[in-house]
C-alpha cells in the first residue's frame, strides 16, 4: 500500500517489532525515524507514528512532528509501547498530550510489549527486572493480533 507509511523510534526493539507488524498488515513501507526524509512522507495519505511511551508521551514524536509538520499534518496516527500493562498507565493522559499536536485527532493506541534484555545495557536491565516483578502477573508476550485495532483503524481511513 503507497498510501501509507510506519515511521518508529525504538532502543530496545519492541516497538520495532510493532511497527514491522503493522507494516506487514497494511503491506506498506516502514522506517526507522533516523534514516526518515521528507520525501518519504509525501504522498502518503497516513503516516504512522510508534514510539516508546515515557510519562505522558510518546518518545519521539513531538520533534519528528516539528520536522515534519507541513508534510503530515493531517494523516497521522499514533501508538506507543511499553512493558507495562495498560491499567497501570495514564493513557488518557498520553492520548490528549499527542493530540495536542496533531491538526486531526485520532485514536491513539498502546501495545504493551517485552524486551530483549541481552540487546541492551545493563542500566536498563536492573529497570526492566523490576517492572517484570512489580507487574509480574500481568506482563505479556507481544503479539502481533494486538495490533488488529489500529490496522482496522488505517484500512477505513483509506
């Protein structure tokens, strides 16, 4: 599909993995946010945007926004990630902070994933070891089904 397009910021791969997925579902092309040109956005009736939530954002997505602004104003869809479950995180709060950027509000999604520890420094593997035990019951294996509602999302837009 040329008419749209995934764009991600990811450090551990999990939003990698999502963005590859939802590429894959709509057969459209995907990029990792470093390597991304304007040129690339034109043209594109949706761009998707993934990145890793921290707070009240999306990482990433406000200075990609910045950049890009006159090229996807209108078309963007957002979803972000992390470890923790959806009821331990504020995403309300997440979803009015993106659209507060966003000309067009959309629907925003969350895929709660897991992380490849031995990928990354061992820092973020003390913080990781302590999400898995304070969420323990609740963590689950990314799935590529999760990504089904914003697949949905994108094909009626079109």
């Amino acid at each position: 599909m040329e008419d749209a397009i995934v764009i991600y910021t990811s450090r551990t791969g999990f939003t990698q993995q999502y963005a590859l997925w939802v590429a894959r579902e709509l057969h459209c092309e995907v990029l990792d946010s470093k390597f991304v040109t304007k040129t690339d956005l034109q043209g594109r009736r949706i761009i998707i945007y993934g990145g890793h939530v921290v707070g009240h954002h999306v990482t990433g997505f406000r200075s990609f926004l910045g950049k890009y602004q006159q090229v996807c104003h209108r078309r963007l869809v957002v979803f972000g990630t992390g470890m923790r479950p959806e009821t331990s995180l504020d995403l309300v709060s997440v979803a009015q902070t993106t659209n507060q950027l966003m000309a067009d509000k959309q629907p925003f999604f969350y895929f709660q994933g897991e992380v490849e520890t031995q990928a990354i420094p061992l820092w973020r593997r003390a913080w990781i070891a302590y999400f898995k035990h304070r969420y323990q019951s609740e963590l689950s294996c990314s799935q590529q089904i999760r990504v089904d509602p914003l697949v949905r999302h994108v094909e009626q837009m079109i």
